[in-house]
C-alpha cells in the first residue's frame, strides 16, 4: 500500500514537472515573432517573397516633412505585377520607378483604395504603363461624380495633376475581387463604410498581409470627413477576424496586427468621451478640450484633443447633422494631419502638398 502511494506521489510529481515546464515554454505564435522592418522615407522593402512596401514621407506633428501621397505596395506575381494605391501622378511615377529596380514584369493592375487625391489620383500615370484600375463600386462612383470638380481644384495647386488627365476606374466590385495565378494570391475586399464609403482593403492569405488604405493608418493621419466613425469601428472589427501578422497602412509605417485595435481603440473611446460629454450638456468645445486619451499620444505624438475637426465630425454625427450617404461629394484636404490645433494652418503648408481643399 505505502509503495502504491509512494508511486503515485512521484508520478504526480512528474506530471507538476511536466506542466510547469509546459506553461514556461511560449507557444508557437509567440516565439514565431513577426519581424516589422525598420524603415525611412521612401525606403522599399521586400516585406515577404515578391511582396514590397514603399513607405511615403509623411507627419502629423512637423509641416516641414513634405506630403509623398499615400504608402504602396505591390505583389509579384508569375507573369505580372499588382500594385495597391496609385498615389499623386509625381508620386506614381516615383514608384514605377522603384517597382522597375525590383522586376521586370508588366503592371497589370492597380487598386485604388478609395477616391482621394492620394490614392487615386495616379490612376493616368499606371494607365500608361498598360494597367487596369480596381475600385470598390463605391469608390469607382465618386470618382466617376466627385472626380471631375475635386481633380479641377486640385489641379490649381500641383502640376502633376494639372499636366495630367483624370483617369477613373476601369474594373469595379462589390464585395470581393481576387487574383490568384497559384503563385500569388490578392483579395481586394470590401468591408463597409469607415475612412469613405468606397474603402477596399488588399489580404495577402497566403503572406498574413493586410494592405488597409485609409481604412487603418498608423498614427495621427485619419481624416474623418467622409467617415462614418460607428461602422468604422465594425469594419476594423471585421479586418481582426482576418488572419494577419502584418498591416501595411495608407499612411505611416508597417505594423503588427495590433494597429488595428490601436485605431479601433482611437474611434471607440473618442465616441465613448463625447457622448459622454453631450449627455452632461457640455459644449463642444469644452468636451474637446477634455477629451482625455493618453494613450492616442503615446501611439502617435499627437493629442486626441487637438485634431478639433474629427471630433466636431463625431459630435456631429451625435448630433444627426450628418448624412452618411452623400460623403465624398465634395474633396478631401490632403493637409488635415499637419494643421496646428485650432489655427488656419492650411496656408502655411506649400501649395504643392496641399490637396482640394477643405470641405
């Protein structure tokens, strides 16, 4: 009996043993840590096989940093290349370039995230050099009404837009458009209205990649115009479901999957402290003021309180002064991220890097 027990004992022991070593030891997705290239201005990387990043210069904090249009990306497949962004026309013309040091295959298409001038506004550019131009429905639309009188006053301040023609979008879907040679495979997605009502998304299933637009960004560079902050937020949760160990973002540098609850988090709370606040009665500007989220800082450099025009939108929004289904009808400023709180700092940015102009 005392030997049974005495068995027992060290087997148990051995079990603890066991267990404990397996609670010390990380599981496979931990130690598999994804790296995040270190990058500067205008660097390309290859991100993974045949994939490459360009990372557009950009800053919410310092109007010196000039505008490079949107980041870009492009997948190399067994006879051809597809590109996600056709950025300015200088800008497209830029990245053809570097696209040409990394393959010598065609450019068959190219996906306009969504209908700004940094985005799309390149789509003459890639035309030329035989693509095709994807858009969600949406956004092939408001390029389609918007384009003309957004292109036109566009033109009045960069060149490469006034030296250029407006080129719409040749292929237009729904809800989903992939291209897939067996070697490659892009889904160009729609998830609903978040940044625009036109926002696609590019998921590389194959790499984990997730190229976002305008629909995630990462840092201080939303601009909320034509957004519709609360199914913003069930679009971002829509992309978590996805299985992704890279974001390559419109704007700002590539991120882990976290970047996605960072800018869900951004919209969420922001909503969560002015409903707040208008629930008290309080006055914009006093729920503005005390818009308290640190953490936005931390992530981005910039306080939350202070870009004032995104939160009068979420407050219009509140407020139902604002009609989800018409957003995008006028153009988007391509300056929003480097205004200085609560001043008229659009002057003060070069004509070149400015955009349409404000709402």
């Amino acid at each position: 009996m005392l030997k049974r027990i005495a068995m027992l004992t060290v087997v148990a022991g051995v079990f603890v043993l066991a267990v404990m070593a397996a609670e010390d030891k990380p599981a496979p997705e931990a130690a598999a840590k994804v790296k995040i290239p270190d990058m500067k201005f205008d660097d390309v990387t290859e991100i993974a096989p045949g994939v490459f990043f360009r990372y557009s210069s950009i800053s919410a904090t310092d109007p010196k940093v000039p505008f490079g249009g949107s980041n870009n990306i492009w997948i190399v497949f067994k006879d051809y290349v597809v590109v996600v962004d056709a950025n300015f026309p200088k800008e497209a013309g830029d990245v053809i370039a570097a696209i040409k040091k990394t393959t010598d295959k065609p450019i068959k298409y190219v996906l306009d995230t969504h209908h700004h001038g940094d985005h799309a506004y390149g789509n003459c550019i890639w035309a030329k050099e035989g693509a095709k131009i994807v858009a969600h429905t949406n956004a092939a639309r408001l390029l389609e009404t918007a384009g003309p009188k957004s292109w036109a006053d566009a033109a009045k301040d960069r060149k490469d837009i006034r030296d250029n023609e407006l080129k719409k979008a040749d292929i237009s879907f729904d809800d989903k458009y992939v291209l897939d040679d067996g070697t490659q495979r892009v889904e160009f997605r729609y998830f609903g209205h978040s940044h625009t009502r036109g926002d696609a998304v590019a998921y590389l299933p194959k790499q984990k990649i997730l190229c976002t637009g305008d629909a995630c960004v990462n840092g201080a560079f939303n601009f909320m115009g034509h957004a519709n902050s609360a199914t913003w937020v069930t679009c971002l949760e829509g992309m978590q479901k996805l299985d992704v160990d890279l974001i390559c973002p419109g704007h700002g540098k590539v991120g882990g999957k976290d970047v996605l609850a960072k800018q869900k988090r951004y919209f969420v709370d922001m909503r969560a402290e002015i409903k707040k606040g208008m629930d008290a009665k309080k006055p914009l500007d006093e729920i503005t003021d005390s818009l308290d989220m640190a953490w936005y800082k931390e992530w981005t450099g910039k306080a939350a309180k202070d870009i004032k025009e995104n939160v009068k939108h979420v407050y219009n929004e509140y407020q139902g002064k604002i009609d989800h289904n018409t957003l995008g009808a006028r153009p988007a400023p391509l300056d929003y991220f480097q205004r200085e709180p609560a001043t008229a700092h659009a002057a003060a940015v070069p004509a070149l890097l400015r955009g349409p102009g404000a709402e």
